[in-house]
C-alpha cells in the first residue's frame, strides 16, 4: 500500500440535503431516480436516506412545513459538478427532488435538516 494521500490532494466534496416524492420507498429505487434525474453524468454517492412515512421523515417534513409527504437523503458531490447540479435542482422542471441545504460538511447538513446520524453496524 501507498501512503495516504494528504487531505489538502485530496477531491473537495459538498453535500447536498434534499428531499423526494413520497413514491420512492427503497435506497435503490432513490439511487436509480437520482441517476436518470439529476445526477446523470457525475460521480454521486448516497449517504443517509429516509423514507417517508418514517419517524424522521415525518418530523423533517414538518420542520420544512411540506404538504405532500416526502423522504429525505444526503448526497455527497464532487466539487466540479456542485454548481451544475444545483442549478439542475433548483430547475423548474424537477418537482420529484428538491434541494433544501447544502455544506462542505457533512454534520451541518444533517444538523440543519433535522436528520439523525444512522447507527454503526
């Protein structure tokens, strides 16, 4: 094995905190839509999901006081492809995702959205 490269070379992240219809209810049918909609030609990786209908999704919704039911998720971006990609969320024509907040880290993400950190395993 190499040595680790240093956290100054290493690729600079942004997560994005979004939320999405109430019809997706499996971490693979979100990542699947995510990739068709609106990450199609950039690296993306999903890290915390909830659906709607949860303990969290519920109590997320109502912090963004949405009407309609709705799951919430943390994606993690590259860099180079954030500005595209939030100007792909915030496009008039994508009303199954929606951005909510965004950080270079990923606490103040989950801290702003209400969202808990998930269990180790």
């Amino acid at each position: 094995m190499g040595a680790k490269i240093s956290k100054a070379k290493r690729p600079k992240r942004r997560w994005i905190g979004i939320s999405f219809s109430a019809s997706i209810q499996s971490r693979t049918a979100l990542q699947s839509a995510l990739s068709d909609w609106i990450f199609f030609d950039c690296d993306f990786k999903l890290y915390d999901a909830h659906f709607a209908g949860s303990q969290v999704g519920r109590s997320a919704k109502h912090q963004y006081a949405l009407e309609d039911d709705a799951g919430f998720a943390i994606v993690r971006v590259l860099l180079k492809d954030y500005e595209s990609i939030r100007h792909r969320l915030k496009s008039a024509q994508n009303h199954t995702v929606q951005s909510h907040t965004s950080s270079g880290k990923l606490r103040l993400v989950r801290q702003r959205m209400g969202l808990p950190k998930p269990q180790q395993r």
